[in-house]
C-alpha cells in the first residue's frame, strides 16, 4: 500500500516544491497537486500537506519533509499492528 500526500498549489508556491519534488522521487509515496485543499487558513500561516487524508504542518519546509515522514512512519507501524490482529 503507498502512502498519499497531497499538496496544495498556493502552498507550493509559498517553498514546499522542493519537498514535493523529494516525495515525488520517493517510489513508495504517490504525491498529488491541487490547486486547492480548502484549508486556506493553515495555508497563509505554514507550510502543510495531507498524508493519507491527514494535515501535517510545520513553519518550514525541512520541517514539514521530516514531520511528513513520521507521519508516514507512525501510520505504518499502526497498520501493522492493526493487520497483525486480525490474523
């Protein structure tokens, strides 16, 4: 299963195109652009994506990549311990 991120095009004008492009280089990451994800009030104050439906949000572009990658992490781990119950 890939992880979904998903940017906002006004953010990415703001400095997350180098954040995008890394994750677009990523094979195990789908990376997706909109020109809006109507969260216009986080987005005029930081830099912010959606993984896997979820906001992560930092006040600097290199923090966003780092905090993105937790999060992918952190979901990872969740949904092997989810899958390992049911077997």
């Amino acid at each position: 299963m890939f992880t979904l991120v998903e940017f906002c095009s006004s953010n990415m004008l703001k400095g997350t195109e180098e954040v995008y492009r890394t994750l677009d280089d990523d094979p195990e990451i789908d990376v997706l652009d909109y020109g809006c994800l109507n969260n216009c009030g986080l987005c005029s104050k930081a830099f912010f994506v959606l993984v896997d439906g979820e906001i992560v949000s930092a006040m600097t572009p290199e923090k966003l990549l780092e905090k993105i990658y937790k999060r992918i992490d952190r979901n990872k781990r969740e949904m092997e311990e989810w899958t390992g119950e049911l077997s």
